[in-house]
C-alpha cells in the first residue's frame, strides 16, 4: 500500500488534465516539472493526487491510470513509478464514474512526472472524461 498523506494545498502551476482514452488507446498527460533532479530532494513526502470525470463505457472494460516520471520530459524516456498503485476506473452500467485517489511520491521520484491512461480494448469511448494529476503541499 502506498504511503498516504491528508495534504490538500493544490497550487496551480503542478496540474495538468487529459482526456481519458477512446476503446483500446492510450493517452498522456503533460509532464510536470518538479524543478529538480533525483534524488527528490525532501526530507518528507509529496502528495499527488488523479481526480477523473465520470465517462461514457462499454462491455466492462476498465481505463487503468498510471503515475510515470522522467528525468527529461520526452514521451521515450517516462516509466511507470513502481511505488504508485495503478488508478482503475470500472465500467459500471455504460459509463465510468468520478474518481480521487491520493498517492505519495517517493523519495527516488525523477524530475518530471505525469499519467499515463490506458483504455481495455472494446471499452467504449470514455474520452468525454478527464484525468487531472494535481501536486499537493
């Protein structure tokens, strides 16, 4: 389980919103620059939080969300960050619901980070929801 925290001070210039995917696509969010290089340089965590929309579905099928850093803000070099859970939003009656999950960054969190949505094949069209990756102090 990753660590958690209750911060809740949201500061507008580390957030960045996708739209959730179309049936078996993937899209990204922008990259966030934390403005320094590893090792994260905090004697405490940072807490990120994913809020998604509510979306239209299909036949069951999930969107998975996945927290990714870099060490340069280029698509090539992002990686899952393996201390995040993966965000799974389940279809439930034709359409994806709101979701919030709060995640801790870890100490060996690189310079940039971002999420990545993934839509099962045959899900359906939940591109009319979003996903916002938020820094919270």
């Amino acid at each position: 389980m990753p660590f958690q925290t209750t911060r809740a001070i949201q500061d507008a210039l580390f957030t960045t919103t996708v739209a959730l995917g179309d049936n078996a696509s993937t899209t990204r969010g922008n990259g966030l620059d934390l403005g320094s290089t590893t090792p994260f340089p905090v004697t405490e965590r940072v807490t990120i939080q994913v809020v998604t929309t509510a979306g239209n579905g299909a036949n069951n099928k999930n969107v998975n969300i996945r927290l990714q850093h870099a060490n340069f803000n280029a698509n090539a070099n992002f990686v899952n960050i393996p201390e995040c859970a993966i965000v799974t939003i389940p279809e439930l009656n034709a359409a994806y619901a709101a979701t919030t999950a709060n995640f801790a960054l870890p100490p060996s969190t690189l310079q940039f980070i971002r999420v990545i949505c993934v839509t099962e094949s045959a899900g359906g069209n939940a591109s009319n929801g979003t996903a916002t990756l938020k820094v919270l102090f």
